[in-house]
C-alpha cells in the first residue's frame, strides 16, 4: 500500500533520490516508474546486494551507492522526489535530517 502511495507521485520523467535503501527493493520496484532512482544507504552490504538484484532484473536506471545522511553531499543534478521509507525511525536527529 504504501508503494502505491508513493507511485501517485511518480511520472516517468521524475528523478527519484532514496534514503536508506538496504537491498534495493523499493528503488527498485519504482524504476519502471521515473526517469532514474538514486538510492543509498550506509551499508557496504547492502549497496553491494541491490547492485546484484539490479543487474539480475536488468534494471538500468538505478544507480546504488554508499552514502550517510550525514553529512550527504548530492550530486549537481536535482530531484523531483526524495524518499526515506524504512529510515526515519532508525534516526536519532530526525528533525536535523528532515531539514536537509
């Protein structure tokens, strides 16, 4: 339910930056959706298992890295739509993140 929430929001041309993506399910069960997902997370691990689970469904629009919320420096490109699904719970500063 909450995905299709989500997808209300989505157009084919939107560029989607995510949060706290651990193995990629959500990125990458929109990416039939926008134009590109950029989606972290802080785990090694995780990032490596959502490269593999991309590469297995030939998903090319979605690019995974290593990244902390903060300090998070975004790349020069903007996003239409920023997400967070599983993370804000697990954030001590909540606030101070959602600021950003």
């Amino acid at each position: 339910r909450k995905l299709a929430l989500t997808r209300r929001y989505l157009t084919r041309e939107t560029r989607v930056l995510e949060f706290g993506c651990g193995t990629g399910s959500i990125a990458l069960e929109h990416a039939p959706y926008v134009g590109s997902v950029l989606a972290t997370d802080v785990s090694e691990a995780m990032i490596g298992i959502a490269r593999r689970k991309a590469e297995t469904a030939d998903v090319s629009n979605v690019e995974f890295a290593v990244a902390d919320l903060d300090p998070f420096q975004p790349p020069a490109k903007r996003f239409g739509v920023v997400m967070a699904h599983s993370l804000l719970h697990l954030l001590g500063a909540r606030e101070a993140a959602l600021s950003k």
